[in-house]
C-alpha cells in the first residue's frame, strides 16, 4: 500500500496542492480515522440489512447511489466531516457545496466494473475545475478488490467523446467509456485504506476493474463544488452548503435530511432526481439505469 500524505494540521500542503494539479488526482489521504470509517460501514450495513426488503418508492440501491446526503443522515454526516472537508478546503477554497454523496459497493467476486470515463461528462457542469470527487474507503480498495484506476494528466484534456453501452456488468449510470485508448502502463492504481481519501477532478479518465476479493469493497464518495459552478443544461441544480457561504445563487440549497428516508425528503429526493435526470441522460439510447 502507498504511504499516505503528510498533513499539515488536518490541510494540505502546498507541494501536494501542486501535485493534484499537476496529476488531476491524489492519494492516499489520512481524513478520518480507521475506527471511524469503519464505524460508517456497520451504519451503513445495518441500513442495508433493515431496508432492503422493506418498501421505498425507489429500489435502495438507488438512494444509495444518487443524491444519498438527501435522505440518510449518514451520507450527509460523511459529506459534512469537518476532516474531509478541511483537506477539501485545498482545493475548491473556503466556499464548499455539497453537489452528491453515493454508496459505491462491489460485492465480493463478482463481475461488476467501472469503464474508463470521465465524471461531468454527463453532468451538465461543464468542463470545470472548481469540482473535485472526494473517494472515501469504507472497506480496504486494491487491486484485487478493484480499486480505481486513474490516468495522471488526462485532466487537461477538454471532454472527450464517450460511447454508452448500458451493459449488466458496469456500474455507471450509462455504462459510459470514453472513446479514447487507455494503455495499461498509463493507469495509476489507487489503493487506499478505511479512513483514506482520495482526490480526483472532473474531468480525469478513471475506471476500475471487478472485485475478486472476498470481502465487499465500500465507497463514499462525495462530489463537492464551489457556489461559481453552474448548470448549463437544464434548471438550477441542487446542493447543500457544506462550508463558507454561497453569494453566487446557482444551486437550489437543500437542507440535511430530517431523519432516515422520511416521507418529505423521499419526496424532495424525486424532485431532484427527475430534474437533473434532465442532464444526466441527455441524448442516452436507452432508459436505464438510476436516473431512468
């Protein structure tokens, strides 16, 4: 495993600054303890194991997967963590939203994978630099759990062409890959450990493969932006004020959510997943998928 990052009181220092980018990435990134991280998992498997047979107006997977910080409590706790947002702060400034926080599991030997994409892609956003994707591990990522790949560099590329598949085994919303060759020496492994992070920008080529571990490999991931991002497709987007203020009004801001999956944030939940669905399968082929 990587030797994680040096902090300097909590913050980043300005040499790994530099490197992300540089890279478009960083890693591995000592946020929260180990204990607490793990602590995260029981919560989040005993939310599995009470709800997934009990009725909800969409599967779980999909409020696990899209917009969790409106209705789990413990997605907007994560997306909240004052040391992950403090490693954040780095990189986006005082003035943090966040956009999304997603469970992203893959259970243990299956065939299930990420194809290489890039993340606004589809979003709407744009191209921009003022998003970054924080990658909480929950449960260790490596290699043989099918940890990311990132390609360093592949940041300063605009958006690229990418070609939707929808295909059983890949868990993108589109089974999206972008249609550029990804050579395996240009893959960068990233590794982490319950409690580490890593950082990536929008538009770095990523992907990952199956996990052939036995045990689950357990992701939060949050996608954080400042108040100067906006949508450029469809309506106001959504997104809570996680630090700092917002002066420029391009989100709607929600609220945290007032308790596990009640009835008012299911509700504001929809709202916001049928809106940005506007953006998010633009032009798709086919309806499938979590925000079909």
């Amino acid at each position: 495993m990587p030797i994680p990052l040096k902090l300097n009181a909590g913050r980043l220092r300005q040499q790994d600054i530099k490197r992300y980018w540089e890279d478009g990435f960083l890693f591995p990134i000592p946020a929260i303890s180990p204990d607490a991280a793990l602590e995260f998992r029981r919560q989040l498997e005993a939310i599995e194991t009470e709800w997934t047979h009990k009725h909800l107006p969409q599967p779980l997977n999909t409020y696990k997967r899209v917009n969790a910080q409106c209705v789990m409590p413990l997605a907007y706790q994560i997306g909240a963590d004052p040391g992950i947002l403090n490693v954040v702060e780095g990189i986006l400034g005082p003035d943090i939203l966040i956009y999304a926080v997603e469970f992203f599991i893959k259970e243990p030997k299956t065939r299930h994978k990420v194809t290489m994409h890039q993340d606004l892609t589809y979003w709407g956003l744009g191209a921009t630099s003022e998003m970054v994707t924080a990658w909480l591990a929950l449960s260790p990522a490596t290699r043989q759990s099918g940890c990311m790949d990132f390609v360093r560099g592949s940041h300063k590329n605009p958006i690229l062409p990418h070609k939707d598949s929808f295909a059983e085994d890949n868990l993108l919303s589109r089974g999206q890959e972008v249609q550029v060759h990804v050579a395996e020496q240009d893959k960068t492994s990233i590794e982490i450990q319950p409690g580490e992070i890593s950082l990536h920008h929008g538009l770095t080529i990523h992907g990952s493969g199956p996990n052939i571990s036995d045990d689950r490999r357990i992701a939060a991931v949050i996608r954080y932006v400042t108040p100067n991002v906006a949508q450029e497709i469809g309506a106001r987007d959504y997104a809570i004020l996680a630090r700092g203020s917002d002066r420029q009004g391009n989100f709607i801001h929600v609220a945290p959510p007032k308790g596990l999956f009640k009835a008012t944030d299911l509700q504001l939940h929809e709202e916001i997943r049928v809106a940005q669905a506007a953006a998010k399968m633009k032009n798709a082929k086919a309806k499938k998928g979590l925000f079909a």
